[in-house]
C-alpha cells in the first residue's frame, strides 16, 4: 500500500510594512489624534497672531512682553515670558512624550520588534538626513553649524491640523505610524538637547534633583491606585516633586525639559495587581495622559508657540535677507526634501533586505505624503533654535523664518498628495470598521488604574 505523496508545509506569510495594529492601539491612536487637532488648531493661530503682532506698529509692545522678566533670582529662575514658556510650559508638552513613549515599548504595539523596527528606523532616517542636510549647506560656519539639530523633529500637532483641515482619512496603520514617527523623533530630539546644547554643567544641582525624582517614582509606582483614583493627590503630592525636580536640572545647566521626560518614564504603565492587572484597564500612565493632555495642546504648545514665533521679519527684503541665510536655506532644504528622504528611503531598504510588503490598505505614494507631512518642523525646532543661537539673535530669527516657511511648504505639499488619496482612505477605513465589528470589539475606554 502506497502511502500518499506529503503535502509541502504552508509558506511562513511575509512581514507586512505598518501593519494596522491591535484594534486597542488603533482607538488609542484615534483618541489622542482627536485631541492633537484640538491642539494643533490653537498652536497655528498662536503662530499667527505672534506673527501679525510681532510685524504691527505696535509691535514693541509684543517684544516688551515676552521679554517681561518674573522669578526668584537666587534660584535660577528669574527668566523672561518666553524662556518660562520654553523651559517651563514645554516641561509639560516633554512629560507626555515620556508617558507616550514607554507606553508605546512597554505595553503598546512597540514593544514587539517586528511593529517596531519600521517606524523607529524610519524616524532615526527622518533625523540623520535633514541633519546631515543642513550641516552640508551650513559647513563653511562653525557658528551657523551649531543649528544641524533644528530640522530633526516633527511636529504632530500641526501634522494632525493639517490633516483635518484637508479632510483626510488616513488608514489607522498610517496613523500610527504617523505618531509613532512623532514620538520617537522627540525622543531623538530631547536626546540631542540633553547631550549638545547642555552648557555650564552644575554637577551638585544635577545630583540633588536625584533626590526628588526618586521620591516621586517610588510614591508613582508604589501608590499607583491612590493616584489614579485620587486626582487631587497627583497634583498636591507628586506635583510639588516634579516642580523640584524641574527646577534642579534647570539649575544644572541641562535644558529643563530633560526633566519632563524623566519624570514621564517615571509613572507606570501597567496597572497593579490590586487593581486586576494589566488586562482590567489603563495604568496610571494612560491615566495621566489623558489628564494632562488637555494642558499640554491647549495652554502649554500654544502659549510656547505665541511666544517663539514672533519675529520681526522686516517687510519683502528683510523676508529675503532671511531667507538668503544659510541657516535658513539649511532648514527649508533639511525639512522639505531630507525628511521625506530619509523616511521614505529609510523604510525602502527595510522593505528591500526583509523582504516586506506594504499593509494593503495603503501604497508608496500614501507613505511619501506622510513623510512630506513629517516634514513639518514647529514647536522642537523652533526651542532647538533658540538654543542654537539664542532668542531674538539674528540667526534664530532667521531661523524662525525658515522652520515657518519649511512646514508651510511641507504642509502644502502633503496635503497635495494626501487630497488625491481621500476616496481609497475612506474604502480602507469602511474595511477597517467592519473588520472591527466582526471582531466583536466594544469601542469603550475604561478609566482607572
């Protein structure tokens, strides 16, 4: 008796390009874009009434104002309206890009290295080229070459406008990748700040901000549900030790938003056991997230944008003379044309040595318009800039100018390449919907800790 000829097993499925993700990130995702286009509406109009105020007849008035000094001298922190907003009010933008972040490789999609590499290898991409970009152009001057770090960020609260202003229905994969792109460039970026533009290193203060930030991690993790619970608690017990801490590393010479981000990877992630485990609802990480964005997109971004924005563009030829500036020419050439290069070209070679493929619900033309978008550059480049060449310099108002007119241009040319895409992006998202309902998924979010 023969025996029948063996089957030869099932080839392994290939490795799919921005897979959509689990349906809790893809509402996770959906949630916080919501809010960033709260939050992005408010940072553009910030912009541009800063823009029109700095360039009025009264425009003495808007210099005289972010220039206002308050503070206690002997603590360091007698500072202007505009430093307060950069080094205190982006604390807070900075602690939710700590919260965000080691959500994202502790319990989100990112902790698995197959959803992972793509876009954090696209980002590192989307960092090095436009920095190697503007270093090109900026090589011959030592004192404009200290700006290479200013077209590495993105931006995703004026991506997420512009994407609701143009009506566009990117598939979740997209999405996703979209923030995590954001996110992980701010990672780079806040790196950057803490490494190159830390002057006047003071090593006591640095060591005794270690103090508090200790007491604030053990009473976060240890008394995680009192926290989650209790809103009150956070802001009379673990605020105090966040502004401590804040006020410590700015004392050190260290920018001070280092320290919101330390405080961010701080606060859990996973909800306790006393609370049901990690698979009863969201850590205090989550929590905290949902508490403090709201100040971070509404007061935070936009208040630091009214106040960097503004620059005394000097009518058509002081606008030409800035933009003729090497420092300028470097960032509009970085963002508009390195970022897209470096992420496209980044994500290209992975697919090309893993042999990956594309999610279906999206092409190379939908990945081009996203790094286009990725190219907008605001609220990270416009802060490197100051710490680049200082507030109000020649080279950081040009500097200014050219993060401006760089994620105008990108904007532009996103939203052009994104428009024609809206009616596939409307089918993906029908396909998305009804995959979600035969999944059986309630779309709910259940509060706690």
């Amino acid at each position: 008796m023969s025996t029948p000829p063996s089957t030869p097993p099932p080839a392994p499925p290939r490795l799919s390009v921005f897979g959509r993700g689990s349906y809790a990130e893809s509402l996770r995702i959906g949630e916080i874009l919501r809010k960033e286009t709260v939050g992005g509406a408010l940072l553009v109009s910030a912009a541009v009434i800063a823009l029109i105020w700095a360039n009025s007849p009264i425009s003495a008035s808007y210099f005289a104002l972010r220039d206002f000094t308050v503070g206690y001298g002997p603590w360091h922190l007698e500072l202007s309206l505009g430093a307060w907003a950069a080094d205190g009010l982006l604390a807070i933008f900075f602690f939710l890009v700590g919260l965000e972040l080691k959500r994202e490789f502790v319990a989100g999609d990112l902790r698995q290295l197959n959803k992972s590499i793509v876009p954090v290898t696209a980002a590192v991409g989307g960092v090095v080229v436009p920095a190697l970009i503007y270093a090109a152009v900026n090589i011959a001057s030592p004192e404009t070459l200290r700006g290479w770090a200013i077209p590495t960020a993105t931006d995703i609260a004026f991506a997420v406008a512009v994407l609701a202003i143009i009506g566009s229905h990117l598939p979740s994969a997209l999405r996703i990748f979209l923030l995590t792109l954001a996110v992980v460039d701010d990672l780079l970026a806040i790196s950057i700040i803490a490494v190159f533009y830390t002057s006047d290193l003071q090593p006591t203060p640095l060591l005794l901000a270690l103090i508090p930030l200790a007491v604030y991690t053990f009473l976060a993790q240890k008394y995680r549900r009192f926290f989650g619970t209790k809103p009150a608690a956070a802001w009379l017990i673990l605020l105090p030790l966040g502004a401590v801490t804040w006020a410590l590393v700015h004392a050190s010479g260290i920018h001070a938003t280092v320290a919101g981000v330390l405080l961010g990877f701080a606060v859990p992630v996973i909800r306790s056991q006393a609370s049901g485990g990690p698979d009863a609802g969201p850590g205090l990480a989550e929590v905290f997230e949902h508490r403090f964005r709201p100040i971070s997109a509404g007061v935070a971004v936009p208040v630091f944008a009214f106040f960097s924005a503004g620059v005394a563009v000097g009518g058509w030829d002081g606008l030409r003379s800035a933009l003729a500036d090497p420092v300028a020419i470097g960032i509009i050439l970085a963002l508009v044309l390195g970022k897209p290069a470096g992420i496209l070209g980044t994500t290209w070679l992975l697919t090309k040595a893993t042999k990956a493929r594309l999610d279906d619900s999206f092409t190379w033309v939908d990945i081009f318009g996203v790094a286009l978008l990725a190219g907008i550059g605001f609220t990270v480049s416009l802060l490197v800039a100051e710490l680049s060449f200082g507030q109000g310099s020649l080279h950081d108002d040009h500097a200014k100018v050219g993060i401006l007119a760089a994620s105008l241009l990108a904007a532009l040319l996103a939203s052009a390449v994104l428009m024609t895409r809206n009616r596939q992006y409307r089918k993906a998202e029908e396909a998305e919907k009804i995959d979600s309902d035969h999944d059986g998924i309630p779309d709910v979010y259940q509060q706690g800790t």
